[in-house]
C-alpha cells in the first residue's frame, strides 16, 4: 500500500520567492537523499479569493508504504524540519496529511 506524505506549507508573501528556491534547490533534495521517498510533487494551491498575507503550497512525497514513512518520521523528520524552522522560522507554518494512494489513471494522448 503506497503513503503518501503530504506536507502544506502557507508561506509569508515577503519570504515566497527564497521560501521556493529553497524546497526547490534543499529542502526536497534533502527528503529525498533519506532514501525513503519515490517521488516529490511540488504544488501552489491556487486560493479561492485573492490574498496578499501569504501563499499556500503542497509537496507530496510517495513512499512505499507505512513503514517507510515511519521510518523517515523516526529517523530524519526532526533534523530535516529544524533546518527548514532556522531558515524561515514562523513566517512558513505547516502541517502533514497522511494519504493512502488507492489508484491512479492517466489519458494516453498517442493511442
């Protein structure tokens, strides 16, 4: 059974742009160096009304299964989230969802 640990993340509009380089170019490249992530997808999340307090993201990481995430939250999570909090301290506030990946469809443009 795949996981899907998903992590969102509402950012201060003063901090978006070094907030993105950094998940882009340290932070995402970290979570997955720990070996236990297949995949990341790294998302906005359009809002429903416009806002200038901040902006909100989504990174999903897919990992085998349960024990995979445990293990990563056991073993990598604390050091791997007090480099994000001494880089961006409050001005980022996230919080994790769990996801059980049930299935999976795409359009094959070429058939």
């Amino acid at each position: 059974m795949m996981i899907i640990y998903n992590v969102t993340t509402h950012v201060e509009a003063s901090i978006e742009n070094a907030w993105v380089e950094y998940m882009r170019e340290k932070h995402i490249p970290l979570m997955m160096a720990t070996g236990k992530f297949r995949e990341a997808t790294f998302t906005r999340i359009n809002p429903s009304e416009s806002t200038e307090q901040g902006v909100s993201f989504s990174v999903q990481y897919l990992c085998l299964n349960k024990a995979t995430l445990e293990s990563y939250l056991a073993d990598d999570s604390e050091r791997i989230e007090r480099e994000l909090l001494q880089q961006f301290g409050s001005n980022a506030l996230e919080f994790t969802t769990e996801l059980e990946l049930i299935g999976r469809a795409q359009l094959n443009l070429n058939s």
